[in-house]
C-alpha cells in the first residue's frame, strides 16, 4: 500500500500515524500488540526511515504505543491511556495544561521537520545521481574516457 502523497497534502509521517492509529482503534492491532517494523512499514508505503520514527513519536506522545529496546513499538494496554482533561481550577493547572500542550506542538513540529530533511535528503541523492548519469551520457557522446 502507497501513500496518496500527490492528492493528500499531509505530512507523510501523519499519514503513517492515521494509518496506525486506525488500525489500533479498529482492534486490528490489539493492546500488546506488536506494531509492524519500521522496515516493514517503509517498504510498504515506500517511506524513508525518519518518516516512520516520526509517525512512531506521534502515536508515542498520544499515549498509543510504547518502545521496548531491542523488542521494538507495542500497542498500550487500555489501562495506561491518558486520562482525559481535568478542567483548570486555578492558573497553576491551566499553564500546565498549555505547556502540555505546547510540548505536543514542538514534538510534531520536531517530527515535520525531521521528515523534511529526510525528503531533502533523498532529493539530493536523486539530483546527485541524475547528474552522474547526465556527465557519463555526456562524456560517452564525445567519445572521452570517463
């Protein structure tokens, strides 16, 4: 399965997270489950690797996976998703509730730009490659020696 990156005009990244998240709210993927490899997930959407770890982050901050090292991202149990907001009572609990959601923003913020400098990236190895092939035609048409 392909992203629709032409007629979709989000992020990569937020695409995969759509993806996963459905599959978690539908039960597909259920609590303990373990997600699909970051390598699976790339060859199956055609990917770079910092466009999963981004998706991976989003769902991490939303409480729906977490990462075990060396073991790799599990869907959370139901027991440990947040529990909902609390109204502010005073100014205390409503400046937290804005840094908390302030930190939310800078995390997807971080994450868009991580996916924009892998794009970047993969721009430049295809221009790089493009112009090696261009200087190789050309040299073989005037008969040089590369």
């Amino acid at each position: 399965m392909k992203l629709d990156l032409e007629d979709d005009s989000r992020p990569a990244y937020v695409q995969v997270a759509d993806y996963l998240r459905g599959q978690i709210r539908s039960g597909e993927l259920k609590p303990g489950d373990k997600i699909p490899t970051s390598r699976d997930l790339q060859e199956e959407f055609g990917v770079a690797s910092a466009t999963v770890q981004n998706a991976f982050r989003v769902l991490k901050s939303e409480g729906l996976i977490y990462s075990a090292q060396g073991r790799g991202s599990f869907v959370r149990s139901t027991a440990v998703t947040p529990e909902p907001e609390v109204p502010a009572d005073s100014a205390e609990q409503a400046t937290e509730a804005k840094l908390a959601a302030m930190d939310t923003r800078v995390a997807l913020l971080f994450a868009e730009v991580s996916d924009l400098r892998g794009q970047i990236s993969q721009m430049q190895d295809t221009m790089l490659a493009a112009l090696e092939l261009m200087k190789k035609l050309g040299t073989e048409k005037f008969g040089e020696d590369g």
